[in-house]
C-alpha cells in the first residue's frame, strides 16, 4: 500500500499512482491520494489511474485509516466532500449509452449487474437478487472491467453514473431500496 500526495519530489502522486496502479499494471499496489488540493481534475485523474481513495487532509486520522483498511480489503474511499461534489456532477450526466467507442459492449446480464453495483450493491446481494452464484457475479464483474477498460467497482460505477445506466442516490441503490452502511 502507498500513500501519495499530488506534489512529490521527482513525481507527481498522480503519475505515481499509474505507475503502481494504473490500468497497464500487471500486478497493481494500492494507492491512496492524501492532498490539501480539492480540485475535479485531480480526483478523476487519480481514479482514472487506479487509486484506491482519495482524501483530503483535512479529512483527519480516522478517515486515514478507514481508507487504508478499504484499500487493503479492495474498497475505495474518497472523501465525503469530494464524493458529494462527484455525485452532483454525475447526477447532471449524460443519458445512457455504450461503452466507449472501440469496446465490446456489454451484456444485458452485464448491464442488470453494473446497475446493483453502481447503486452499492455487494456481490452477494447481487448474486441474490439475480438468482446467480455469487463467483458468477465476480465472473460479469471481471468481464465488465475489461469491456470498459477500468481497474475496480468504483470505475464500473463511476462508468455507469457518467453514461446513464443509472443515477446516484446517496442511501440508495438503483432500484430505490437501501443500503447497507457497511459491506
């Protein structure tokens, strides 16, 4: 695990983070962004290129370590702030279309399970509501992260806020039903 600030001797943190963790890394580290720079393009960039979180420093030693702990789990935490911005952003997004131009489209299983994810369902949960195995869901998962070139379920539902398939409802998944605190 590394944490990386945006202004580093030699290397940005954001050039850092896709040098560990990026989408073209065999085997990634977790990376976490700690900064005092709260600005969009920072932020996109680091998940972009794989980050595991993205905090800001004034966010304090008890969100530290909870994203260390997601990050270690395979999670990402990014500041409340940041993530209410992001939300209201994606919020105002465009409606839904394909994967990117030049990717393979996905399934309509595919699709039913991007939108539990992206509305924070777990694998079980979605295994559940589907009547699947939950290695079939990590099997669509995987497959889904490929298709759209992304490194984690943060990407796939940042994907899917961003093209429609489904909006961001904090406390809510896509289908209206509550979330867990907790997963």
């Amino acid at each position: 695990m590394v944490l990386a600030d945006i202004r580093m001797p030699r290397v940005d943190g954001l050039e850092l983070t896709r040098l560990l963790a990026g989408p073209d890394v065999a085997v990634p580290l977790r990376v976490v962004v700690v900064t005092t720079f709260d600005l969009d393009e920072y932020v996109h960039a680091a998940l972009r290129n794989g980050a595991a979180g993205f905090l800001l420093k004034r966010s304090g030693p008890t969100l530290l370590i909870e994203a260390v702990r997601a990050a270690a789990v395979g999670d990402t935490l990014i500041s409340p702030q940041v993530t209410v911005r992001l939300l209201r952003e994606l919020t105002a997004g465009p409606t839904a279309t394909a994967p990117d131009e030049g990717a393979e489209p996905l399934t309509d299983r595919e699709r039913e399970i991007v939108t539990l994810l992206a509305g924070g369902s777990t694998n079980a949960e979605i295994a559940a509501q589907l009547f699947i195995a939950t290695g079939t869901v990590k099997n669509h998962v995987a497959s889904v992260q490929r298709k759209l070139r992304v490194r984690n379920r943060v990407g796939i539902a940042a994907w899917a806020w961003e093209h429609g398939v489904c909006r961001p409802c904090p406390g809510l998944t896509c289908e209206g039903t509550r979330t867990k605190s907790s997963d």
